[in-house]
C-alpha cells in the first residue's frame, strides 16, 4: 500500500507569512512607537522562535536539521493525527511548524471580528487573525477540535495542501 504525502500547494504562502512575521520582528525589536510597551513579553520571543527554521522553505540550497525537523513535524501533524486543534491546522495551511500552536491566541478560532481589539497587544495572534486562511478555515470549521481527514480534504479542495502519493 502507499503511503501518503503531503506538501503545501504554493510555496509563496510560506514565503509570505515569513515575510509578514519577520516585519513584525523588526517592529519589535526596532520601533519606538509608544504602543509597544503594552506587547505581551512572549510575543518577541515566540517571532524568534518561529522565524528560527519552523516555517517550511523549500528554496534554501542549504537545509538545516532545523528545516528538517520542521518538514518532519509538519508532516507528522497531517499523517499521525486522528484530530487537530484550530491553531495547529491554520499553521499547517501558512507552512510553519504546527508544535508551535500554543505561540498563538488560544481562542483565535472563535474571535469575531468586532472582538479583535483584544488582540492588539498580540501582534504575533493578530497577523494570523487576519489572514484569508484564518476566515476560510473559521467558516469550514466552527470548533477548535477538528477531524485530520476532513482538514486535509479541505485543504486539497482549496488548494492550500496537496497530496503525492509514494
């Protein structure tokens, strides 16, 4: 029998989502502006954290065990797993290591939008809140447990997973 494989349908969506996260990180570590003295003291170190090889890149000629471990578990949250939790999926759809769901606002998958001042001094919690990925997949899925097989047929019909098979 083969075993199944799975990749992230467009590479770009890593490439961005590391761009928009390492944009905060400057911000963080760079700007004056008055509101960052209200930033949760975790968020800084969670940007590092994900910035440091947990995003998939497959361009890299180089690939360190880091990226290796990350593809590792990345693929592992989609083979291994019977049910995610919110967070996880929407990490696996943006191409970051999903082990570091608890980075993000555990409620995320429930926030409305007319609830998202809550998140402002979480900018890490807000750029997730914000992407297209995060609507689609709050509107599919409406809890935070959700079933792998369902997700990953989901996210084979929108084009954000794609499977090959061995």
């Amino acid at each position: 029998m083969s075993e199944n494989t799975y990749k992230i349908f467009h590479e770009r969506t890593a490439e961005n989502i590391k761009f928009e996260i390492q944009r905060l990180y400057d911000l963080l570590l760079f700007d004056n502006n008055k509101n960052l003295d209200k930033v949760d003291a975790n968020d800084k170190e969670s940007v590092e954290e994900i910035l440091s090889d947990n995003i998939l890149d497959f361009k890299s000629p180089n690939v360190s065990d880091k990226q290796l471990k990350t593809r590792s578990e990345w693929h592992s949250f989609l083979t291994e797993k019977n049910h995610l939790n919110f967070n996880e999926c929407l990490l696996i759809l943006l191409g970051i290591n999903p082990t570091l769901a608890s980075s993000i606002e555990p409620n995320l998958y429930k926030t409305e939008l007319n609830e998202v001042g809550g998140l402002k001094e979480n900018y890490l919690s807000l750029i997730f809140f914000q992407r297209v990925e995060n609507h689609l997949l709050r509107e599919r899925f409406r809890g935070n447990k959700i079933n792998t097989g369902e997700f990953i047929k989901w996210a084979m019909d929108y084009k954000y997973l794609r499977e090959i098979k061995a």
